[in-house]
C-alpha cells in the first residue's frame, strides 16, 4: 500500500530504496520549514545581542567605581583567572586601562609567536590539564612527580618565586631559557 508523504512522492513502505526517499523527503520538508521560520518569525523575535565590553564592565562594577576589585571580577571568569597579571600597579583592582594593556600584550605575544611559528604555550596547557589533580592552575612537586619525573627532577630551578607550585608563567619562563640554551649551543 503507498504511503504518501508529499504529493510528489509515493512510497511503499517495504522498499529500500523508498526508505532513502523518504529520508530525503523528511529533511527537505525540514530544511523548508526552517528557513520560513528563519524568513517570516526571527525578524518579528528580537535576537539578543551580545553584551559589548563596556555593557560587561558597567554590570560587573557593581559600586561603579570604574575599577574591578578581586571579587567584582569573579562576574567575568577569564578576567579573574588572569587577575594578578592584569592588575599592573598591585592596588587589588583592575582598570580598564590595565585591561587594554593586558590585552594588547597578549595579543603582540600571540604574533610574536606566530611569527617564530611556536604553537600558543600548547605543550603547557596540555601538562597543567593533566598533571593539575586539584586544579588550582599549578602544578605542585607531588602532581609533577606522577607525571613526569624528569622534570620534577627540576622543580626548584623552574619555581622562580619559591611558592612550591608551577604557575603557567613559570611554566613558559622555563621553556624559554630551555629553548634560548639551545640555540646558543649550535
């Protein structure tokens, strides 16, 4: 008995070759129903925009004093992870002059070391995500340890400030003067 599903296709439903009609059939008649609800209901919905920078900072600056303080920051999770390296003068808050300052830093770094063809601290990341057990965003000597004794081996030399952890910056550091002895040896 055919099972029609659009005018222009009768189908039997015992046929494998139907069943691929059928299939082309349904997602054709999706695709259209999609695009009318694209052309004729999305213009008359209003589609939230995202926030600019300045809406972000004006809802995060809850005493709209025109700087972050630590706990401000924790509204915008990317800034309050890099909170210490943002906040250039120490005073516990952020501006948006510190801001455009880090950011453009990381950008210039981004083309420095697209420029030297060296991959965005990949090796790093990859190393904190599987060593950081309790993901403080360091490493410790003991989460070191289990993964790569070797450098473990290293822990005082690469921990600058004596913290008994290994910060990204630390991390990075290491790697740098590891890549500058390299290249004065050849």
């Amino acid at each position: 008995m055919p099972i029609p599903l659009r005018s222009d296709v009768n189908v039997h439903s015992r046929c494998a070759l139907c069943s691929n009609e059928i299939y082309i059939a349904m997602k054709s008649a999706l695709l259209e129903a999609v695009l009318l609800a694209v052309v004729f209901v999305a213009p008359n919905h209003a589609i939230a925009a995202r926030p600019t920078q300045a809406q972000t900072w004006t809802r995060a600056d809850a005493n709209a004093d025109g700087a972050l303080s630590r706990e401000e920051v924790r509204r915008l999770p990317k800034l309050a992870r890099h909170f210490d390296r943002i906040d250039l003068d120490g005073d516990g808050f952020i501006s948006g002059r510190e801001v455009r300052v880090w950011r453009e830093a990381a950008r210039a770094e981004r083309r420095n070391a697209a420029q030297k063809g060296v991959k965005d601290s990949k090796g790093i990341e990859e190393l904190l995500r599987i060593a950081d057990r309790d993901g403080d965003g360091a490493i410790n000597r003991a989460e070191l340890s289990r993964v790569s004794p070797r450098i473990a081996r290293r822990f005082d030399l690469i921990d600058v400030d004596g913290d008994g952890s290994l910060g990204r910056d630390e991390l990075e550091r290491w790697l740098a003067s590891l890549r500058i002895a390299r290249r004065s040896t050849k």
